[in-house]
C-alpha cells in the first residue's frame, strides 16, 4: 500500500473502503485484522488532516473575497435531506 502521506483525498475515501470491506469480510485472522485496522486509522487520520486543511483554505478564501461571515456547517437541522 502507498504511504497515505503521498494519496489524495478520493485516494484515501476508496482505500477505506477496501478496509472496511475486508474487514467485514470475517476471512482475516486477528493479526491481520489487527493491520488492516491499524491501516485504516491511519487513512482516516490523514483523511481528516486533509478535510480539516481545506476547510482553512475555503475560510480564507471566503473571507478574502469580501469580508463574508464563516458560519460553521450544520445538517442537524435536516435542510440537505
């Protein structure tokens, strides 16, 4: 497997699911269990690092082009159901 450093995004999403699949599959002994899983949350911290850097960029850009108000994103409320 590549070093999750050097994969992007999509890279990582579909990755994550390969793990998850085969975690899932039950054909895995604990050891390997073990290293898919250990895998897996290394993706899905690099994942997040990488979620977590465009939420910045997209910040900054939105307020560089004029000064709009930055309200944190919330689905709770249902609106994209």
């Amino acid at each position: 497997m590549a070093d999750p450093a050097d994969l992007g995004f999509d890279q990582i999403l579909a990755r994550l699911r390969e793990v998850v699949g085969r975690l899932e599959s039950g054909e895995l002994t604990l050891e390997q269990s073990l290293a898919v899983y250990e895998e897996g949350v290394g993706l899905a911290r690099k994942g997040q690092q990488l979620l977590a850097t465009a939420e910045k960029r997209v910040e900054i850009l939105v307020s560089a082009a004029g000064g709009v108000e930055v309200v944190p994103f919330d689905d709770r409320d249902g609106a994209g159901t």
